[in-house]
C-alpha cells in the first residue's frame, strides 16, 4: 500500500504524538497499524521519504519549542569550541547534549536497521511494550522511595526543588548514561522518551528537568535520523500526502510537548506505564 | 600530595585525542574505500558513516581542548 493522504495523516499523528510521550513511537508503529491492519511495507518506494519528513516534522517542533534555548546552546557550544573553556550555563549544557548523544547516536547509526529487520515483529513489539511499561513503574517506585527518604509525601514542586537537581546541576557521567538509557530504544515497544525520563529519575533530576533533558537530548538524535536521509526523498512522486503527514507530525508533536512538560510539574510516569502495559496485553492476544 | 584532578583532566584529554585520532582514520578510510565494515552492503564509500566518524573526530578534539586547558 503507498502513502495516501489518510494514511499520511494516520501515521503523522501516530507518530507526533507516540515519539515525546513515553509509549516508545516504534512500537506503536509496529502495533497499531497490524491491530487496524494498515499495512505499509519498509521495502515500498514511499516508505523512507515519509519516514524522513516525519522525523524532520517532530524535530522542528522540538527545536520550536525550545528555540531560545537551542540559540543558546548553539551559541554556547560554537563560544566553547572556538575559546577551549566552558564558561557558562549554556556552554556546559551544550557540552551534556553533545556526552548524552553521542551513545545513543553511535550505536543506533550502527545497529538500528539490523535491529528493526530482525525485531520489528508486531508480537515482539507488544512484548517489549509491557517491558517498557515495567521500566516506567520501576523508575518511579524507585523515585518515590528517594522522595519518602526526603521526608517529600507526593509531588512538591518547592519541596523536589531542594531534594533533586536540574539539569544544569548535572555532571557529565550521569548525561552520558541518561544519554546511553536511549540504546534501548533501538528495540521496536522501548520508548526514547521513556527511558531518558526514567533515567533522569534515578539520576536524581526533578520530573520536569527529567523531561526537558529528554525533549533536548531527542532533537539532535531526531533531526540527524531525518537529515541524513534528505537525499531519498529526490525524486519522490509522492510528496504531497507525505509532506502532509510530516506537518502533522510536527503539530501534533509540538501539542504533546506543550501537554507533557506542563503535565510533569506535578504528574508521574505511572499513567503511561498502564498504557503501555494495556497496549502490550492487547496487542498480544490481537496479534498472530 | 598529587593533583589527581588535572591528571584526571590530562588523562581523559589523552583518551580523547586518541579517540579524534581514530574517528578521522575510521572517516577517512569510509570516504575513500568501498566497504561493507559496519555498514550495510553492497560494497561502496559510505558517505553517511565518514560524516558521522568526521563529526565525532571534531567533537572529541574540540572535547580534548577543553580538557587540556582546563588546568592551564
């Protein structure tokens, strides 16, 4: 099946909104298009070109989100390269992108299209859901038991303020494994998202930072996965519903965003771990 | 009494020449040789893997800068 406008838009918001909440965005790629039978093959001629227009549509809605921000730490990065110190906030906040991406980036580059042929199983994909949704709860059991610790009952805002660290507090090995917890997603059902979160968590970061880093961290991974493969989409006769989706992927990506760094102020991991683990029963009793 | 924190700076600077050295060998060698090492097939220069170890040289030598001055 090619890529018309219905599926365009299907897949758009499937994936702007799946790739920033914590549900993993290549799990629900693999699962609910099998559940609705929606059947688009990696070997058709549209598949990479629309791939590459999602992935550009979600990145550019990150870096609208934090445009100040990505000036800064453009500016902060090119400022320390060019004097060989870190200065500022904003050259050491470069500085844990560039240590938190650089795991990620290297293994997914080198393993993601043999891990995908060879996972990219829609039961194995629902089987890995539940495992993601394991990893949510896990994460924040062991929050809350830090937050007990703390004497902090629920969700204080001004009381996590003094007990957990934002991101600039940060050092550099904690970004690297917060940076490296995005390996896993490398398996369809493991959500990007999900486990810079949960490893932000444990990190000792508070909720929202824990989301925020995540959300910078996926930009640069995001963008390069869709620059990169620029090129395919020459030549394309398609563009037009494709173009479509990846404006819906953008859109309904920057919405998600917008929900979910409000929702972490006072909200936890919990809801989407049920989700996922829901999603993961479904899909194994739906799915042959 | 030693200063274990400009070793340590030294030290990971060190590592990261290293590793600059090796990612512009790695980015060269995609640029000018047809290949299938860690790449998919058929053999061919691999355009994509010689940016990404290009990239990676920068960042680690830029990276070993830092490091090295920090003490300085």
């Amino acid at each position: 099946m090619g890529i018309t406008l219905p599926i365009a838009l299907f897949f758009g918001i499937l994936q702007g909104a799946s790739e920033l909440f914590p549900v993993s965005s290549l799990g629900h790629a693999v699962v609910v298009p099998a559940l609705f039978g929606i059947r688009v093959r990696e070997s058709d001629a549209d598949f990479l070109p629309f791939l590459v227009l999602l992935h550009i549509g979600t990145a550019t809605a990150l870096i609208c989100l934090y445009w100040r921000q990505w000036g800064r730490i453009v500016a902060g990065f090119v400022r320390s390269a060019a004097t060989g110190r870190v200065t500022g906030g904003d050259d050491r906040l470069a500085w844990l992108l560039v240590v938190g991406t650089i795991p990620a980036g290297l293994v997914g580059f080198i393993f993601q299209k043999p891990l995908q042929a060879n996972f990219g199983n829609p039961r194995l994909a629902a089987g890995l859901l539940l495992v993601n949704g394991a990893m949510l709860l896990g994460a924040e059991m062991l929050r809350r038991r830090t937050e007990r610790r703390a004497g902090i009952a629920q969700r204080d805002p001004a009381a996590e303020a003094k007990q957990f660290r934002s991101i600039e507090e940060m050092g550099f090995g904690h970004a690297a494994l917060i940076g490296a917890c995005q390996i896993v997603a490398l398996f369809p059902g493991m959500s990007r998202s999900g486990s810079t979160m949960a490893g932000g968590l444990i990190g000792g970061l508070r909720h929202e930072e824990a989301v925020r880093f995540s959300f910078l961290l996926a930009t640069p991974i995001i963008l390069a996965a869709g620059l990169l493969e620029v090129p395919s989409l020459a030549g394309t006769a398609n563009l037009g519903p494709m173009l479509v989706g990846g404006v819906a992927a953008g859109l309904t990506a920057y919405a998600s965003a917008r929900f979910l760094v409000r929702y972490f102020r006072v909200g936890r991991l919990d809801p989407y771990a049920y989700y996922c683990a829901g999603l993961g029963v479904l899909g194994l009793i739906l799915l042959h | 009494m030693p200063d274990t924190g400009h070793t340590r700076n030294r030290t990971l600077a060190a590592v990261l020449i290293a590793i600059a050295v090796i990612c512009l060998a790695l980015a060269i060698f995609y640029f000018t040789q047809k290949t299938t090492f860690l790449a998919g097939s058929p053999a061919k220069i691999q355009i994509k893997h010689g940016l990404l170890f290009a990239v990676l040289a920068i960042v680690s030598a830029v990276g070993a800068n830092i490091l090295w001055r920090r003490d300085s």
